[in-house]
C-alpha cells in the first residue's frame, strides 16, 4: 500500500514539474533570439572615460550607467579581441579568456567609476563585478564551496563511522537499515555538486556552467527520490526503481530543454525551487505525523527551519562586499549548518531504526 502511495505521489510530481517547465515554450525562438542580441559597439578608452566622468561631479544616475557601460563594451572588445589574437589555439583556453575578460573588465570600469565621484554599483551581463583574486572569479563562492566539499566528507565518514556496527543482523545477511545507502549517496553526490560549483565559480565557461547547474538539479533530484523512499518506507529494489523512472525522465527533459532549446535562468530557479518546495512539504508532513513515534525528527524539522531562514540569501541580489563575497558565497556558507543538522538526523535514523527492530 505504501509502495503505491509513493508511485502516485511520484507520478503527481512529475506531472507538476513537467507543467512548469512546458511554461514559455512556444515563444522560446523570440527569447532566444533577445538572449543572442549583439550589443551596440562603442570606441570610447578607459582614459578616456576618467577625463569624462571627472567633467561632472553632478552627473545623473543615467549618465553614470551610459559611463560605466561605454567603457565595459569598449573594454571586452579590446580584450576579448586580445584572446582571440592570442596564442591560444584551443578554444577552451580561449573561452576561459574571455571570462577573465568579463570579470576583469567589469571590475575596472566599476572602480573607475566610483573612484570619480560614481554612487552606484551596476551589472553587466548579468554578473556584479567581482575582484578576481589569481585565477578565482567570485573568491568568496570558491572559498566556501572548498570548505563545503571537506565538510561534506567529513559528515560521510561520520555517518559511516558511526552507523557502521549497527549496519547488518543475522550474522551480516540481512541488513537492519535499508536507507544507508541514501544517506551515502547524498553525500557523495553532494560533494560532487560542490566541486563543480567550485569550477563554476573559478571560471564562468559553458562546461563549467553547464556542471554547477546541471550537478544542483540532480542532487535536488536524487535527494526528492530519496525522500520518498524513506517517508514511504520502501524497502524492495523493484519499487525503488519504478519510482526513479519519472524522475529520470524528467531529468533528461531538463537536460535536452536546458542544452537543446535554452538556456534558461529564470526557468532553471522556478524548477529548483518547486523541487526543494515539494521536498520540503513532504519531509515537514512526515515529520510532524511522526513527531512522537520518531523524537530524532525534530533534527530534521531544525534543518528545514533554517533551510527557510537562510534561503533569502539565494535570491538576494546585491553587489558583492569587497568585491569578493556576495549574498551567494554566503548561502554556499549557510548549507554547512544546515546539512550539519541534516547529518545528526541521517545518523539518529539509523540508529533508532536498528534498535527499534
């Protein structure tokens, strides 16, 4: 009957999902071709935008974005010209010049910018302008999600360790929990999104893209998957794998609308959020029905607590402080606490699990 349960819920999720990525499909060639618009091409210097911004301390906002903007085109042409007349034969290598291109031209003509009287800080592109540090675009991001991979692996061997007595009955045949393998899984896999978010981070190239986003969408996956599994307490493989199937094929979905139509970034946040959402909902539900039967949850409920009380820090978008830490290499920061308190409940699962039988 639980097995049945879980299917039925899977298959309403998927159906959910599938209607919110269908949402803009049928216009998605005119916003592709306003995504590859070329734009304006300008021939004004930096130093030359030094002697223009200093003729005008009183300049209007309008006036300080057409600066700064000017002299970011300006800048990425010469630059990005640059590495096209480079050495650089491989067109990775150049790719990746022409991120740092970006990054540091961004940066500079921010500087120049407020360092002549400017007030405001602007995007380009889509990007604040971050001060690289070697060979780190967003230092801060790349910084927190290193320590977030060595937390990770920490939090493994924890588990293992401390799970790993109480793992078999019957003399090693049978196993006592059947969820361990999760709890694994998620880690490794997490740890894996953290590398590739290491790299994004490091460089913004499209593979790089490609890895953070597409890492993130499958953990956020696999973790829902796992959460049905344990709120429905499926044990036999068979079901197991029947309930991963719409997941899977949502998955490839995502992948061929994200590579194959485009790349969307508003549509990309609207699926995270309805799969973290959904996720959510089911673990609160479980939680709260299994509050007296099961105390350990209440580490659970604690982690999605702060879930919610550090999510703002995801959709928050101000510019970085000191160049090097915005609002995001601080949500990379704030996931240490809460799969800190996500841990303690994988491990009190186990371990109540094992006595309880």
């Amino acid at each position: 009957g639980m097995s049945r349960c879980a299917l039925v819920v899977v298959l309403m999720i998927s159906a959910v999902l599938l209607c919110v990525s269908s949402e803009g499909l049928d216009d998605f060639e005119k916003l592709r071709d306003a995504y590859e618009e070329e734009p304006e091409e300008v021939t004004l210097h930096v130093d030359e935008l030094k002697d223009w911004i200093g003729e005008d301390p009183e300049k209007s906002r309008r006036d300080e974005l057409h600066a700064v903007g000017m002299c970011w085109q300006s800048e990425m042409a010469r630059c990005v010209n640059d590495c096209s007349n480079s050495t650089l034969s491989i067109e990775i290598l150049q790719e990746i010049c022409a991120s740092y291109c970006q990054a540091d031209v961004t940066w500079t003509c921010t500087k120049l910018n407020l360092d002549y009287g400017g007030t405001e800080v602007f995007k380009f592109a889509g990007r604040w302008p971050f001060r690289r540090v070697l060979c780190f675009t967003e230092f801060g991001s790349v910084l927190f999600c290193i320590f977030s991979v060595f937390m990770h692996m920490y939090w493994l061997f924890e588990y293992i360790t401390a799970t790993d007595k109480v793992t078999h009955k019957n003399n090693g045949t049978e196993e006592a929990y059947p969820y361990r393998f999760l709890w694994i899984t998620t880690q490794i896999i997490w740890m894996i999104t953290f590398m590739c978010a290491t790299a994004f981070h490091t460089v913004d190239i499209r593979i790089t893209e490609y890895l953070d986003y597409f890492t993130a969408t499958l953990s956020t996956l696999f973790g829902l998957w796992a959460c049905l599994i344990r709120i429905f307490e499926v044990r036999r493989s068979s079901v197991m794998w029947l309930l991963a199937t719409p997941l899977v094929g949502f998955y490839g979905f995502h992948l061929m609308r994200m590579i194959g139509i485009r790349f969307g970034y508003g549509y990309n946040m609207r699926m995270t959020i309805s799969l973290i959402v959904i996720q959510a909902a089911l673990w609160i539900i479980w939680g709260l029905l299994n509050f007296r039967k099961l105390p350990h949850v209440k580490w659970m409920l604690v982690g999605h607590i702060l879930l919610f009380v550090f999510a703002p820090l995801e959709v928050i978008d101000r510019p970085p402080l000191l160049g090097l830490f915005d609002t995001h290499a601080f949500w990379h920061f704030s996931i240490n606490i809460i799969f800190g308190v996500w841990n303690r409940f994988y491990i009190k699962d186990s371990l109540h699990y094992r006595a309880s039988q």
